[in-house]
C-alpha cells in the first residue's frame, strides 16, 4: 500500500526523490540505545528508536520512539507523528493528508549501521536546519522559491552533547521536507520538534496551514493506574473522567495537561511552546484559531491495541484530510468513544502546526510541546523497592476518586501523637483531619468530606514522630 501510494503521487505531479530508500522497513529492528554510557554509569536515557520507513500507522508515523525510561523508570510506551496534514488556501491545491514513512538524505557523520548514526554532536543538518542557506530564486522575483537537501545520510543520527541526548530524522512526501527531533534533556526535560520546509512547487506559493499529530503514549511506571489533569491561570484544576478533544485558548491562559501515575504521583507536564500557540490562523482570511480544519489541540484517550491513528491513509487534494478524533468523515475508527480514563492507561494527542506564507519554501517552521517531569524521579528503582514505610500503614483512600466524601485509614506500631492533613494541589493546607493521639495496632478511620471543595487533586499527610507518610485523593464533581 505505501509503495502504491508514492508510486501514485509521484506521477500525478513529477516529483523525484533525491535518494532512493535504504533503510529497509522489513527487516530492521529498534534500536535500543542509553544516555549516558560507560562503565559503572547509570544512564539517565533508556530508549529505543525506528526510522520513518519504519515506523508504524497506517501512513507511517516519522521518527519513533518507544520505551522511553527516565531514571530507569517508565516515561512513554511510544512517541510519534502518525496523522499529518497540510490545508491550502487555495481551491486547486486544496488538502492532503502526508505519509510519514520515506526517508530523505540528510547531513550526518559516523554512519554506524543501516539507518543510524552516532553524528559529532552540533554537526546534524536537515533541510530545515540549512534553510535559507540552501535555496534560491529561480524566477528572478526576489525570493527563494526552491530548496536543496543537504548531505547523504538516510534514518536516524544520534547527538551526544554533555547535558542532553538528541536524536534526529529527516523525511518526504512530494515536495515537503519534514524533520523530527526529540531531545532528551539531563533533568528529565523532553522536547519533540517538527520542522517543515518544501523543495517548492506551484501548491507552496500559496498560503497553507500545516498540523502534526503527536500520539504520546505514557506508561508512567507502568501502563495502568494514569490519569490526565488539565490546569490554567483561568479555571480550576479538572481531572478527567472520560475521553475527551480539549483546545488551549489564549496564550496567557497557561493551560497545561499532567499525566501522572495514581500510586506515585510521578508524572509529565504537556506544555504549549511558544511556537505552536501561533497556529492554526489563517494568513489571507485571519479566521479563528479553531475552525472546521483544527478542532482540537489535545485528545485525551484511553489506550487501545491497535489504535494508532483515526484509519485515515494518504489522501491528496480533497476537503477531507483534517483529523477526525471522534470517527467523522473519513475516519473508520474513533478514537474519542467516552471511555474511562482515570486509572488507566492514557495515550495523549497533542497538536502542532505552522502557518507558512505566500512563496516561502526557504523557511524553516519548528514546533512542538514542552514536557517537563512532575514528582521525584531521582531515586533509583532499587532504592524505592528497599524503601518500604516503618511505623505506620496508611491505606489508600476509599473510595478514589469521590464526588461527596472518602475514607482515610491509617495505623501506627507505637502510640504517638500524629496528625493527618489536607493540601491542595498547590501545596496550600486545607484543613487538619485528624490530631490526636493514635494507639499503637488501631486502625483510625477519618471522613474526609468534599462537599466545600473544588474538583482537584488532593494530597493527604501522615506525619507522627519518627515518620511522615502520604497518599493522594481525587475529588470529582
């Protein structure tokens, strides 16, 4: 099938590519690699990575990443591109839907094997990257209208600079140019980029929206037990019960999505950059932000076998290319059904995209989120395992989530006075719950009533006086 739709293409308009494949997606395997190396060096990064011919999705999903540790905990189960579009302005040019699968050459050293290299850190180059420096005006009127693809390397280069991991792609469909980079940062930071560029044709002098699709499948120390929290400067914090399409409104709202495991409170932080509140706005017409082509900025769904895309293949010059979250169009599935999503395990969506104008193939649009890890992910695996509580139990509270009230049960193994307490989100204190003295083998039970507070994550503090224990409530209304 991808075969027969390159093959279509690129008759319909005559576009050669500039180096035949060869990264052959039949017979290559992820490839696992860690940052830091050496002997006796914990690494901080474990993962493993596919090239875009090999990546998965219906269309191929451009540089994939899977089996993402922090710490040697569990981050992303896979991250990837799997839905791509472009929208013109234009009735003749209209809107495709990209493939993600067909490497294109671009500058990298230290070709290892097949598909990857160990490039000298700084020295990576994609046609995004090189732009303008790479193109010319071939019309004589004044600006670039043409792009070269620089250097002779296909598959994935790996950077390894002394704070941070970078791993780098280049592929095409037609005449576009896209490159994808994730890098991994020493403090747990990640920053996924996609950058666009074309080699310019007759649909690129006209003004045109692109979007990329980012498919985050968390498996925050594990792949059960997650939930999203949606918070901003404009409403309070909302925890989500079911699927859901959510948008991120106005810049200065802050909005922020935090997937986080139940047990451990670890989590990561989905943040908008600055890039990407930028689009999608229309630059002849100025309509808004959210119109019949961009519906959502974020999707939050459960995790489906199977399920990495909305069923949608490459589809070229049509009205209907725009991603359809809820099965509409020409989707043959959905992927917002209203399942639960609390305690499970979330696959997030998130939306990036670039408005390019008119005549600009020379210019280089990078976007992506900012995701920023939340809880201590410091300490080793080992450690934690040994670290069991001494001195008391305290139970997970029933029932969790809780729209009214929950109950809290704790023990003690010496009688001591103790207290239980009740912060918010931010860290402010709520309310004392309990203050008293506790009988060593007793188990206290204590109501905690919600009806006064807003929905949120709450945490619940043990503290007597040889010990301090927590665990986390959520109020749902």
């Amino acid at each position: 099938m991808r075969i027969l739709c390159t093959a279509l293409l690129l008759g319909l308009f005559a576009v050669p590519y500039a180096h035949a494949q060869s990264c052959n997606p039949d017979t290559f395997d992820p490839i696992a690699i860690a940052w830091p190396e050496g002997d006796g060096v914990d690494p901080v990064w474990e993962l493993s990575f596919l090239p875009p011919s090999s990546s998965t999705g219906i269309v191929g999903s451009g540089l994939e990443v899977r089996d993402v540790r922090f710490n040697g905990r569990e981050v992303l189960k896979r991250g990837h591109v799997p839905i791509l579009n472009v929208k013109y302005e234009n009735a003749s040019c209209d809107c495709y839907r990209d493939w993600n699968y067909t490497d294109q050459i671009f500058e990298a050293d230290n070709s290892v094997s097949t598909c990857y290299a160990e490039a000298t850190p700084g020295t990576v180059q994609t046609m995004c990257d090189a732009a303008p420096t790479n193109c010319v005006d071939t019309n004589s009127d004044g600006e670039p209208d043409s792009c070269n693809d620089v250097g002779s390397f296909e598959g994935v280069a790996v950077e390894r600079f002394d704070d941070r991991l970078v791993l780098s792609t280049q592929y095409s469909a037609g005449w576009y140019r896209y490159s994808a980079r994730w890098t991994f940062f020493e403090d747990g930071t990640i920053h996924p980029r996609f950058g666009f560029t074309s080699t310019g044709s007759t649909c690129t002098q006209n003004p045109r929206r692109h979007h990329a699709y980012w498919r985050l499948d968390f498996d925050i120390e594990g792949n059960a037990n997650d939930y999203v929290l949606e918070q901003s400067s404009i409403a309070e914090d909302m925890v989500f019960e079911t699927e859901t399409r959510r948008t991120w409104g106005d810049p200065d709202d802050g909005i922020a999505w935090t997937i986080a495991d139940v047990v451990t409170e670890r989590g990561y932080t989905v943040a908008p950059s600055a890039a990407d509140y930028l689009t999608p706005v229309n630059p002849m017409t100025g309509i808004p932000a959210i119109d019949e082509f961009a519906r959502e900025d974020a999707v939050i769904a459960r995790y489906k076998p199977g399920e990495l895309d909305d069923g949608i293949g490459f589809a070229g010059s049509t009205p209907n290319c725009d991603a359809e979250f809820e099965g509409d169009g020409n989707a043959t599935r959905a992927i917002v059904n209203g399942d639960n999503v609390y305690n499970q395990d979330i696959v997030f969506w998130y939306r990036s995209g670039v408005t390019k104008e008119d005549i600009d193939p020379g210019t280089c649009y990078v976007v992506g989120p900012v995701l920023t890890p939340v809880g201590d992910w410091g300490q080793s695996v080992a450690a934690e395992d040994d670290a069991t509580p001494t001195g008391y139990t305290l139970e997970d509270a029933y029932p969790n989530p809780f729209d009214q009230s929950t109950t809290i049960r704790f023990s003690v193994e010496e009688t001591q006075q103790v207290t239980l307490v009740l912060y918010d989100a931010a860290g402010r204190l709520i309310r004392t719950l309990y203050d008293g003295t506790a009988t060593a083998g007793t188990l206290e039970s204590v109501v905690m009533q919600g009806a006064d507070l807003p929905s949120g994550i709450y945490t619940v503090r043990l503290e007597g006086k040889s010990f301090v224990g927590s665990t986390r409530v959520v109020l749902l209304k």
